[in-house]
C-alpha cells in the first residue's frame, strides 16, 4: 500500500513540475507597448523619440504595438522600410508619417514610386474617431 501512494505522489509530482512549462509554451506573444515620446515633430529612427520599444536602438521592433497620441498634430519623418507589431493613432492626434529619403546623389533622377518605403504592421492598424493618420511616401501591409 506504500509503494502505491508513493507511486501517485511522484506522478503528482511530475505533473505539477511539468505543467507551469506547458503553460509557459502556450501563452502566446503579446506585442510590447511603444509609445512616441518625441513632441509635434522627429525622427522615427532615434530611440530617444520612443519610449519602452524592443527594436534595435530603442526604435520600434518588430514585437512592438506602436501608440501615437496627444491630441496635436505630431509629425515623424524618415520612416524607413520596417514591420512592427501594430499602429494605434488615438487622442484627437493627427499623424504625419513621412518616408526616408534615398541616401544617392542621384536620387532626383530617379522615379518617385523607388522612393516608397513599406511599413508593415503585423496585427492591427487602428485610427480612433477624431485622429488621422497621413502616410506620404510609405504603402502599408497588414499580415
């Protein structure tokens, strides 16, 4: 009768070992919120602009839901070709989002459609009723 219990307990064991990995495993991603901290005007590829995002220098990565307010006109230029989680205009904010230029001395003869850059969002796009989102330059992709 004592193998027995002890038989149990150990399956027990193991069970209660095993089980807080699985369930590690299974939750899934959740984007990591980054927000612009950069006032009415500034450069999305300066960390200093942003504040709690993963991506390399501080910028908005890959894993990150991007959160744009403040109820002013907020200007972000040189957005270059790059994917984030997620896009969020809120607040009675209007968003400027400019493309970088062609580093090339020969960019001003090059067609206009080359200097389009991709901002691909990977979950969601969402402008609150009151915000506005202008893109120029930049196509978006929703995955």
């Amino acid at each position: 009768m004592k193998r027995k219990w002890f038989s149990v307990l150990a399956v027990i064991a193991i069970v209660i070992l095993i089980s807080p990995a699985v369930v590690a495993q299974a939750a899934p991603d959740t984007p990591s919120s980054c927000t612009w901290i950069g006032g009415a005007s500034g450069v999305w590829t300066v960390g200093a602009n942003w504040s709690n995002c993963t991506g390399t220098g501080g910028v908005p990565g890959t894993a990150d839901q991007v959160s744009i307010s403040g109820g002013s006109t907020i200007t972000i230029t040189d957005v270059p070709n790059t994917t984030i989680a997620g896009l969020s205009v809120s607040g009675n904010t209007t968003v400027n989002l400019q493309a970088s230029a062609v580093a090339s001395s020969s960019a001003a003869r090059l067609p206009e459609a080359i200097l389009i850059k991709t901002l691909n969002i990977t979950t969601s796009l969402s402008v609150a009723s009151g915000s506005a989102l202008n893109m120029n330059g930049l196509t978006y992709l929703i995955d």
